[in-house]
C-alpha cells in the first residue's frame, strides 16, 4: 500500500482542522487519517511555576525531527505512536495516539509548510487562506470553550504572538504550497466535498487502484 502525506497549513483558525476534519469524512476512514501539528509542542513540565509560557506560534515550540522521523516511518506502512498534549497543564500526557497507515495521511498546522525537513515528507501541501477577523473570532470561540481560557487572555494572545508570528512564518511559508485554497473555496468545499482538496485525493486512490 503506498501512503501519501498530505499537508494543510493556514493560519490559527483558518479552517484547517475543520476541512482535514471533512476530508476525512468524505474519504472514509479506511482510506483516510489525521495528525495534528498540534501534538507536537514540546513538554513545558521542566518550566519553573510563575516562568512565563513560551511563544507557542513559533516554530521553535514544536519538536519537528520526531514529526518527520514518525511521518517517515508511517510511509514505510508501519503503525506510529504520536504523543498528545494537554493545552491546560501545558504538558504532554502519558498517553499516545495510535496512527495506522492508510493511503491518504492529512497533516495538518500553521507551521508545517514553514519547516524544510518536512518538505520531502509530503506528497502535496495546501494552504489555507482566511481574514484575521474572522480567525481571530474563530480562535476567541474555540480557546475559551474548549482551552478555558479568558477572552482577555485570548486577545492579548493573540495581538502579542499569533498575528505577530503569522506575519513571520505563516504567510511566507505559503510560497512552499502547491495549491492555495481561498476562504470561498474552503467553504464551497464544505458544503459540496468538490474542492480541490478532496478533488486531488480521490485522484490518487483512483490512481491508485488502477495501477
């Protein structure tokens, strides 16, 4: 079986996860699984209580050689053990997650497209453009919800380290894509599961059964 690494960067709250998410669906999971940048954020539990956080919108916060190394083994068809982290404590927990290959990995983060050792890992990259207000509404949305966090802790998050290092690393690692996909085009592929995304892997299982 032949594994295909595809890559969906865009920034924070840029719908990202949401069309991995629905990729994912439309594919079924027999064919298709995801991994999350997200996983990989280094374990801040040597941190001092009262240390203040890291900057956790720029590269430097990622272990991103076990990304590849785990990513290359899973295009070998060998099953991998991702690590998981508690966005509350900071701190990765003592479970994994199990990945099994399948024909189509979605890997999707801000920063993937921003990290050279990744290139050559991924079979195709898509980037996921979006307006700051409405990732920024986005983002006040999830990380009060789901992260309890403030919405002043979250604005002030954002004006100090997201917008600051999307400016940085994101937008210009758009240059590494294949495929821009504009916020329209997310949507329509949402709704319909005939964007471009979803287009090119149904052409490569299709390519891949006729081979």
């Amino acid at each position: 079986m032949s594994v295909r690494v595809i890559a969906i960067a865009g920034g924070s709250c840029s719908g990202k996860t949401r069309l991995a998410d629905h990729t994912q669906k439309a594919l079924g999971d027999d064919v298709c699984t995801i991994i999350r940048q997200d996983n990989f954020y280094k374990d801040l539990g040597g941190a001092a209580e009262g240390d203040p956080l890291p900057n956790f919108d720029h590269p430097n916060a990622f272990e991103w050689e076990l990304l590849r190394d785990q990513l290359q083994v899973l295009k070998t068809g060998t099953a991998i053990d991702i690590p998981t982290y508690d966005f509350v404590t900071h701190r990765r927990t003592d479970k994994t997650e199990r990945v099994e290959p399948k024909p189509i990995v979605l890997i999707e983060g801000i920063l993937i497209l921003s990290q050279e050792i990744l290139w050559p890992v991924f079979d195709q990259s898509f980037f996921v453009e979006c307006s700051e207000k409405v990732r920024l509404e986005r983002r006040l949305a999830r990380d009060v919800v789901e992260r309890g966090r403030t919405e002043e802790s979250v604005h002030k998050q954002f004006a100090e380290q997201v917008a600051p290092m999307h400016d940085k690393f994101v937008i210009p690692s758009k240059e590494n894509a294949d495929m821009i996909i504009t916020q329209n085009q997310c949507s329509v592929e949402m709704i319909n599961s005939n964007g471009p995304l979803i287009a090119f892997c149904k052409g490569v299982l299709i390519a891949d059964r006729t081979a």
